[in-house]
C-alpha cells in the first residue's frame, strides 16, 4: 500500500462535499480525519469498461468515488441487468464490507474513473489506531448502505 498525502485526497473530498446524488456519501469527515485516513487509502483507476470487482467475489474492500461513473449489475439467466449507476462522492463495495459475504453484483466502469479503496485489513488497522475514524468511517458509509436499503430499486445495488 503506498502512503497519500491529504492533498491527494482533495478531489475526493471536494466530490463527497458537492454530491447531490440520492445514495452519495455525506462527507461526516473533518480535515484532521481525512489527513489521518489518507495513508491508508490507496488509488484506483479504471479505464471505461474495467471490472472492479465481480458478483460473487470475496473481497471486503470499501471504495468510495473520486470520478468518472460506475456502472452496478449482475447476470440473470438471460442477460446483464443494470441496477444503478454510481458516481463521484459517493461509496461502492459497502455490503461485503459489512456482511462479510461474497459480491451482490459486478461492478464495472461505464467511465474512466478514479477510487480510493480501503481493504478490510486496512479498516481493522485504522480502527485500532484511530477508533473515532472507524467509527466516522463506518457511519459513512452505514449511511449509503441505508439510502440504498430504502429504495427498492437501488437496494440489490448494495454490492
């Protein structure tokens, strides 16, 4: 994992600040806490079309959207079935995360874009080090998890 700095993570920030998206992540962070967070974050780009990750995947990694546009789906019998799309500001990833069961759905670029993951490991790490972040961290991305759960439309896109 390579260290970030705070000034690396100010797009992020800036689209968690700006989102107007249903399901966005309400930035619940201060600066003090998204400089302590930035070490343990590291980069992700997608080119248009890139898988992040695929249905049925084990991973528990937490990804929250910088840029570009991601799309959620999962294969039926008959063919793939767009649930959502995501964009900047806001959180992909967070139902493994929390249930600690495989992928609900894949989740592709529709655009080029840029993620901050955060592993499970990493998570643990944090939270033992900085529990108030975890738990400001956790509260975050609860709060996607709900708005999403809310909406039946949007709930199976909880990947």
């Amino acid at each position: 994992m390579s260290a970030s700095t705070p000034q690396d993570l100010s797009a992020l920030i800036q689209a968690m600040t700006s989102s107007v998206a249903s399901d966005t992540a309400q930035n619940v962070l201060s600066a003090a806490q998204w400089e302590l967070l930035a070490p343990y974050l590291v980069q992700v780009n997608l080119a248009s079309s890139e898988v992040l990750f695929a249905e049925g995947a084990l991973d528990r990694n937490l990804y929250m959207v910088e840029t570009g546009s991601l799309s959620v789906h999962y294969q039926d019998a008959k063919e793939r079935i767009r649930l959502a799309l995501v964009g900047p500001g806001s959180i992909v990833g967070e139902g493994a995360f929390f249930a600690h069961r495989p992928r609900r759905a894949t989740v592709q670029a529709a655009a080029s874009s840029r993620l901050w993951c955060l592993t499970a490991l990493r998570f643990s790490e944090l939270a033992n080090r900085q529990p108030a972040l975890g738990l400001a961290l956790v509260t975050m991305a609860g709060q996607v998890l709900a708005r999403r759960s809310s909406d039946s439309r949007r709930r199976v896109a909880s990947t």
